[in-house]
C-alpha cells in the first residue's frame, strides 16, 4: 500500500488490545473506512474483521 499507517501498524493494535483481552474482553479489529462497519460491530452485528479473545 502507498499509504502510510499512522496507527502503529498491527503490533499496535495488539499492543493497545492485550489489557482488555487479558481481562477477557473480546476485541475486534475492524476497517473503520468501510461505511457503517463500526457501528455495525458495536451493535454485535458480524463484520468483516479480527476478533481477538483468551
């Protein structure tokens, strides 16, 4: 991709996910530029994403 991921990347991402998964909270990553698909996510919808859990 020619576009720069200003997010951390993954390794972010799983690094800012560890405490509430270690916690036994679901996560999911999610492509929040796709129309409606965090709020679809949020309301327990299924997405097109990562789901990380213990």
């Amino acid at each position: 991709s020619k576009v720069t991921d200003v997010t951390g990347g993954m390794l972010g991402k799983m690094f800012e996910l560890k405490p509430a998964v270690e916690h036994g909270i679901q996560t999911i990553i999610v492509n929040a530029t796709e129309p409606n698909r965090v709020y679809r996510a949020l309301k327990g919808e299924k997405v097109v994403g990562t789901v990380i859990e213990r």
